[in-house]
C-alpha cells in the first residue's frame, strides 16, 4: 500500500489569519493527503523541527503579513541545512508577482495566491511530491 503524501501547513511569523491555512490544510485531507497543521505564530526553525518530526514530503507556507522573502527562504535554507531538499515547499498569501522569481529561485516550488482554486494546488502537489 503506497504511504499518503504527508503534507504541514504552517503559518510563519506573527501573521494571525489563518483561514486560508485551514481551507487549504481541509482540501488537501479531503484529496487523501495527511495534514498536519500547525497553528499560528511559528518560528522556521518550529516548522523545520516538526517536518523533520513528522517525516513530510510537503510543507505548506501561508502568510498574508508580507513577511514572505525572509520567511519562506528561511524555511528553504532550513531544510537545505538538514538535508531535506527533497521536501517540496509551497507558499500561499498575498504575494506581489515581482517576489515569485526569487522565492522560487530560493526553493519555493510553487505560490498559489488568493482566489486560487484548491484543486489547483492539490494537482501540484500531486505532480511535484517527490516520495
């Protein structure tokens, strides 16, 4: 039996909305992948350790605080730093189109803005989960 794709929401930093965190992380269960959700306000380091902890092959940033450029690249290095490049990292929030680029460049696979649908993202997932 093939092990579900294991996927943490987290939401860094000091943002306190975490409505979209929980659509996402209820969507994602839904399409058969086991969430674990973190809750709000935590560390990269936090969110690096519980990865490692639960084994995932996903980790599911959200932020809407503009925090975005420190945060998710934190979390990328983090896990460059454990050896764990082979977690894919996706990020969701309000994102300015100029800051893709660079997230991507620093390891973030995948940005899904507000609005998007999450059958979009749990496609992605599916296609780029590396198991």
């Amino acid at each position: 039996m093939e092990r579900k794709i294991r996927v943490l929401v987290a939401k860094p930093g000091l943002d306190g909305h975490d409505r979209g965190a929980k659509i996402i992380a209820r969507a994602l269960r839904d399409a058969g992948m086991e969430v674990i959700y973190t809750g709000l306000h935590q560390t990269t380091e936090m969110i690096v350790e519980t990865a490692v902890q639960e084994d995932v092959n996903v980790i599911a940033l959200s932020l809407l605080s503009g925090a975005h450029m420190t945060l998710f690249t934190d979390v990328t290095k983090l896990l460059k730093e454990k050896k764990m490049e082979d977690v894919l990292v996706v990020g969701g929030g309000v994102i300015p189109e100029d800051d893709i680029p660079e997230l991507k460049k620093a390891g973030v696979s995948g940005i899904f803005g507000p609005g998007t649908h999450t059958e979009t993202i749990v496609k992605f997932i599916k296609k780029n989960v590396k198991r």
